[in-house]
C-alpha cells in the first residue's frame, strides 16, 4: 500500500522540480529579452 504513495509523492516532487526549472528558463529569456531591448532601445536614443 505504501509504494504506490511514495511513488505518488516522487511524481509530484519531480513535477515540482521540472516546473520550477521551466518557470526559471521562462523568467532567465523574459530578462535577456528585455536587456536586450533596453540595449537596443538605448543605441536608438544614441543616434538622435
């Protein structure tokens, strides 16, 4: 009775684990993203 349940707990600690990576990976691209355009938006000011 008690395997399935640790399994149950693993499953869910693995998805926790997988989508704190996701949301890391997806908030890491959302800042680069943003640097980047802060670069390029600064480089446009520049040029005025």
């Amino acid at each position: 009775m008690m395997r399935p349940l640790a399994n149950i707990i693993k499953k869910i600690g693995n998805s926790v684990v997988f989508n704190s990576i996701i949301y890391f990976i997806i908030l890491f691209s959302i800042l680069m993203i943003s640097i980047t355009f802060a670069k390029e938006c600064s480089y446009v000011y520049s040029q005025f």
